[in-house]
C-alpha cells in the first residue's frame, strides 16, 4: 500500500519529467531551429539568464491574478448564493451570466484600456472577469441541489429559510466551491497573462510579447514556464485546502 501511494506521489513528476525528455527529443531529432521551437533545455537555460527580469514580471503577473481572483471568489460567493437560493433571481440572472460568460475576455481589454489605461488594473479586472463564473455556477448548484427532504425536516423543526442557507446549504456547497476555486485560478491567469499581452508594459505576458518581438522564443517558453509552475503551485494549494476541508464528502475516495 505504501508502495502504491509512492507511485502515486510520483507519476505527476515522471509524466513531467517524460513530456520534456519527449520535447526535447523530437525537436533534436527533427533539428527544428530555437526560433521555431527551441528545447526545454534552452528554454530552462534561458530563464536562469534572465531570472531577474523574468522575477520582476511574474511578480507582478502573480499580484494582478490573485487580486483578480479574490474579487472573483467574494463576487462569486455573493452572487452564487443568491442565484442558488432563489429561483426567480436564478431566472433572471442565469442568461445574462451565460451571455457575458460567451463574450471573449480579450475582446473587452481594450474597452478597459480606454476606461482605465494601460497597467495593473485593466489585467485585474481581465482576471476577474475570466475567472468568476465558475465560482458562481459551482456555488449555486451546491445549494440548489440540496435535497427537499432535508428542507422539509428543517422547516419542520423550526429552521428558518437563513438558518438553512447557512448551517447547511453553505457547508454542503463546500466540495463545489473548492472545485470552482482550482477552475477559477488557473482562468485568472489566463486572464492577467492577456491583458498584459495587449495592454500593459510589465508582466510575463508583456515580456513573452517582448522576446517574440525579438524572435527569442527560448525566452517565450521560460515566460510560459514560469506561467505553468504559478498555476500547478496555485492549483495544488486549493487542492490541498479541500481536502483538509471537505473530508467528510470524500470518506468513499480511496485516493484521498
């Protein structure tokens, strides 16, 4: 069983491990030039040459996401419940969420650019933007879906419709929540790394803009790297505060 379980701590860093010995097979293999597609070496190589500057943007492109996605997850939060606890809101703001929800965040960076300028704030807004409606979606459905029988029981021994909502429908709605969460971050980055590639002078979107400006696409694939490494890590945190969170909605999960 031990054994097993090391295996399974694992096989994320060997399927990593395989994808850049592949990568870096095929391009040498094939003798594909740097400026097409250069090896992860080169890529790893470069990214240490550079890892001053390429600190400074992650920094920053790090900044900007996690502010985005804390107005994602307090909006999300907010709207969630009350999308999930009341049909008629539910009915009234299910199309308009689905609606904004299919416009391409990267149409509207340059709207934000004429009402805010160029920087930090239109690459918040852009996170926030791409990553909320998971977090509402997941949100409602987890108090939606709570079952009429239990209401019925609730209702019977005195619980109000608030009593409800918080002492049951807000914990049950946890396991959706966090799953929302992991969704909902590595979306925000999607939505920083965007608007700084459209509209910023500072991040790793503006620096990967930069270098393929330069034909320096080793220094392109350190910024998406770097990019990937923040997401996994951010990814890998939620995932570690759900299941110290939510084991009572996993008790039949062998692998937790």
């Amino acid at each position: 069983m031990k054994k097993k379980l090391n295996l399974r701590k694992a096989t994320p860093w060997l399927s990593a491990i395989g994808l850049f010995v592949l990568w870096e097979l095929i391009v040498r293999i094939f003798n594909i030039p740097p400026y097409v597609l250069p090896t992860p070496s080169e890529s790893i190589i470069v990214g240490w040459q550079f890892h001053e500057a390429i600190w400074m943007h992650a920094y920053h492109t790090l900044y900007t996401t996690l502010a985005g996605f804390a107005i994602a997850v307090v909006f999300g939060v907010v709207l969630g419940a009350l999308v999930g606890s009341s049909r008629a809101i539910y009915d009234a703001a299910n199309p308009l969420l689905v609606g904004f929800n299919s416009v391409p965040k990267v149409a509207l960076v340059p709207v934000l650019v004429m009402w805010f300028g160029i920087g930090t704030v239109p690459a918040i807004i852009t996170a926030f933007l791409i990553s909320f409606f998971p977090i509402v979606v997941n949100v409602a459905t987890g108090l939606a879906t709570l079952e009429p029988e239990l209401r019925d029981v609730l209702r019977s021994l005195g619980a109000t419709r608030r009593d409800i909502l918080i002492k049951v429908g807000f914990p049950r709605a946890m396991p959706y929540f966090f799953a929302s969460l992991k969704v909902a971050i590595t979306l925000a980055f999607v939505g920083s790394v965007i608007s700084e590639t459209v509209a910023s002078n500072v991040g790793v979107g503006y620096l990967m803009l930069s270098a393929s400006s330069k034909f320096n696409m080793p220094l392109v694939f350190a910024g998406l790297l770097v990019i990937a490494v923040m997401g996994i890590a951010m990814y890998e945190i939620f995932n570690v505060i759900e299941r110290r969170s939510t084991k009572w909605a996993n008790r039949g999960n062998p692998t937790n």
